[in-house]
C-alpha cells in the first residue's frame, strides 16, 4: 500500500482534490488571506525581535529570555490559526469575510487552542527525535484538531476528536501538509525576498510574512481536511459545517 492509498472499502480521501482546494481558496481572496497572514506573522515576531534586542548581548542563550520572548507569538498565531479556518470555510462557502466573528470566536477558544497545540508540538518533537516517521505520522494523527476545536466546540477533547477523524487517512493527511508546506514556503519566501531586501526592521517584516502566509495556506488546507473527512466519516456536507458559525 502507498501513502497514497486507502483501505478498499474506504472512501478515497483526494489528495489532489485537497490541494486544489486550498490553493483556489487562497487564490480567491488572495488580498484577505495574506494580510490576516502576513499582518499576524509580523505581529508575531516584532515582541520576540525587541525582547531579545533589549536583552542585549547573549540573549540567545538566556532559556528565560527565550521561554517569554516564545509567549506572545504562540498566543497571537493560535488566534489566527482559528481565525483562518473559519475565513476558508466562508471563502469556500461564497460568503463575505467577517473579521470580527473570527477574532470573537479565536478568542472564545483560546486556551483549549494553546493547551492543544503545545501538546501537538511535544508530541511531534518526541516523534521526531524518534526517527522522523513516528513524529510525520503524529502530524497526521493531530492534524484536524484546530477545526476540532473551531468548528464543533471540542476544547480539550480536541486531540483525540481529530485522531478518530483522521484514522484511515493519515498517511494521504501527511502528504498532502508536506506539499501545501513546500509550495506554501516557496510562494511566502518571494513576497519576502522583496521586503528582506531593505534589511534591519524589514528582515523582521520579511520574516513574519514567510511564517504569516505559510500558515494561512496550510490553515486553509487544514481545513479542507477536515470537511472532507466529515464528509466521508459522518456524512456531513460542507454547508452543513458552515452553517454551524454562519
């Protein structure tokens, strides 16, 4: 069996499918998608940048320093991750996007987004110290758990929800996220390119609109996921998962 493959009596999950959803979603609202993006990326890195620049000399070095300057950036790109899930699903819907219900609805969410990703990140980083496959395959298992949470009110339950919903499917789940990752990078790093090349401030610019965009595409994706396997698992159409925060 290839990663490509599902069980035969399995509904296909459509890797391909997937992906050009996502990127004709982005493309849509290209304008919307990369500012929530880009504006959130950099606001993501600026505390970090000055932290470590009033922290002088070593601060690199300084765990504390490193452990507070890590604290606003994880808030702030948690709030956009739930923000960018519900603006792909108005965008796929054909409805106007709400900003303001999506900051509301991030901000409702916000603790059971951090606890959640923290324990996603430590469990794909013991995988991945593991030899890499365990660490891809956790990526796989947890990768529909800010839908989870978004979408159906899951909250700490989220991780499980998302590890019931993606069996069967992980494999074709992991690549998908590994080419919408490359793509998304390659597409990021040229609209940066131009901004990086002033240097000083703007390298931090720069780098927030790589980690910005990227994480918009893959949010998008991510979403994508997990309306489809709701759709093969439940039966729930994509108006249906709409509707839940219309």
């Amino acid at each position: 069996m290839t990663i490509t493959d599902t069980p035969t009596d399995k509904p296909s999950f459509g890797v391909g499918a997937r992906l050009g959803e996502t990127f004709s979603i982005f493309g849509k609202r290209f304008v919307v998608f990369a500012v929530i993006g880009g504006v959130v990326g950099v606001l993501g890195q600026v505390p970090f940048f000055f932290l470590m620049a009033s922290a002088g000399p070593g601060a690199e070095e300084n765990f504390g320093v490193i452990l507070l300057g890590a604290v606003p950036p994880l808030i702030i790109y948690q709030v956009m991750t739930g923000m960018l899930v519900l603006a792909a699903y108005d965008a796929k819907s054909g409805r106007p996007i709400r900003l303001g219900t999506y900051v509301m609805s991030a901000l409702k969410r916000l603790l059971p987004l951090i606890v959640m990703a923290i324990f996603v990140y430590i469990l794909i980083a013991i995988g991945l110290v593991l030899l890499i496959v365990p660490g891809v395959w956790v990526l796989g298992v947890t990768a529909v758990f800010v839908p989870a949470i978004m979408i159906e009110g899951a909250g700490f339950g989220a991780v499980g929800r998302s590890a019931s919903l993606t069996k069967d499917y992980r494999w074709p789940i992991v690549l998908l996220l590994v080419v919408v990752y490359l793509i998304a990078y390659v597409i990021a790093f040229v609209m940066a390119i131009f901004v990086g090349l002033f240097g000083g401030v703007f390298l931090v610019v720069a780098q927030g609109l790589v980690s910005g965009i990227t994480t918009s595409i893959v949010s998008i994706a991510v979403a994508m996921t997990y309306a489809r396997l709701r759709e093969i698992k439940e039966g729930v159409g994509f108006t249906d998962l709409a509707e839940v925060f219309a």
